[in-house]
C-alpha cells in the first residue's frame, strides 16, 4: 500500500490517519512540530504504520496523497511549511472549510463568491493537484458513510480529472458507493461546497446532531 500524508492533528486530522492505517496505508501524521504530542500518540498508537513528524516531514513521506486537514484560516501557511517541493506531483485532498470566527458564531467564511479556500491552495501550488472534497460533513460519516440510512452524498472536484479519479476510489474504499459520489468538475465548485457549511452549521443547531448528511434526489 502507499504512503499517504496528513496535515492537522484535531479530530478531523486524527480521524482520517487512523481510517486510512485501518485500511492498510502507512501514514505520517504532520503539524508545525515534530514532537506534537497528539502525533506522537497516534504514532505510538498504531505500531508500524503510522508515523509523525513536521508537516514537511509529512508532504515527503507521502507518495502521491496529501491531506490538508488543518484549519482553513491557517491552511497556506501549513502548506507552505510541509514545502511546495515536497507537495510537488501530488494529490493534496482539501477537508479544511475557510470559517472565521473572529466575530464568534456563527462564522463568516473568508472567501466567497468569487474565489475559494481550495482555489487558493491551488493557486499557491501549482505544481500539485489540489482536490476538494469531504468538507461537507462531519468526520465520522466522512469514514463510515454507512453511518447514515439510505443513500447520500459526498462531493469532488479539482481541475486534474485523473487526482479527482483517484480520490474518489479512495472515497470507495472508506465506503461510499461509486453512484454517491457526485463530481463537480474544476476546483471552482469548492466555491459551492465550502458555502454550504453556513447551512451546515445552522441544520446542527436545528437538530442537535452532527449524525446528517445532505442527498441529492434526482427525478426519476
């Protein structure tokens, strides 16, 4: 199996490390230090494939998949630290949603509209292909889509058609059905997904729960 990178150690970070080495993938788990203690339990915990470091140390390891799961307010700049070398060729999958809480809940997003945090990332590292997906929801079901009844929806897109190929197999490996993967196309359309997380925010406040998800119903 290959060697896949993470960036972010919170919940989202430690979540997605510890489903892809569950899988078999030997994972490096990165953040600003090498000696980042919830890395280091995640290396101690899962034995010989998982591993830590910096996020450079992370960006080098993997062989064609990097993770951007940090914060989206602080996303460039963790990227900038794993290296654009070290991302260089590769598939950097964006989870990260660009929320500002500056002024409290509920968030404003830092770009809207007419650009997004996944068009920032790729307009940063051009040299690599940058794949947005996943952000729409909550970890778990990120994981174990068969968490949640019946059929919904996880969204891709990124301007490399064979990166957004090969996230969405990955996507099937965490359980998605290949018929509930819906791509978008160009990483443009992370403008949309990212703006959903305000109606996300407002439907977890609603019902209680982050055990939701959102399905697109077609007409028969």
């Amino acid at each position: 199996m290959s060697k896949i990178g993470v960036l972010g150690t919170g919940m989202v970070g430690q979540a997605i490390a510890s489903r892809l080495v569950g899988k078999g993938y030997e994972v490096c788990m990165g953040s600003r230090s090498a000696e980042n203690e919830k890395a280091v339990a995640f290396a101690e915990k899962y034995g010989d494939l998982a591993n830590n470091g910096t996020f450079a140390d992370a960006a080098l390891f993997a062989d064609e998949i990097v993770f951007n799961c940090t914060n989206g307010h602080a996303s460039i700049t963790a990227l900038e630290l794993a290296g654009a070398e070290n991302l260089k060729g590769k598939v950097i999958i964006d989870v990260a949603n660009p929320l500002d809480f500056t002024n409290g809940m509920p968030p404003k997003l830092l770009f809207c509209n007419d650009s997004s945090l996944g068009e920032q990332i790729q307009n940063h590292f051009p040299d690599s292909m940058v794949v947005k997906s996943l952000n729409t929801m909550n970890c778990e079901i990120m994981l174990h889509p068969e968490g949640i009844p019946g059929d919904h929806n996880v969204f891709v897109c990124g301007n490399d058609s064979g990166a957004r190929t090969k996230v969405s197999e990955l996507l099937q490996e965490f359980g998605w059905k290949a018929d509930n993967i819906i791509d978008l196309g160009d990483i443009t359309a992370a403008r949309g997904t990212e703006m959903l997380l305000p109606l996300w925010l407002r439907l977890f406040s609603k019902i209680g729960t982050v055990e939701f998800n959102f399905n697109i119903v077609r007409k028969p």
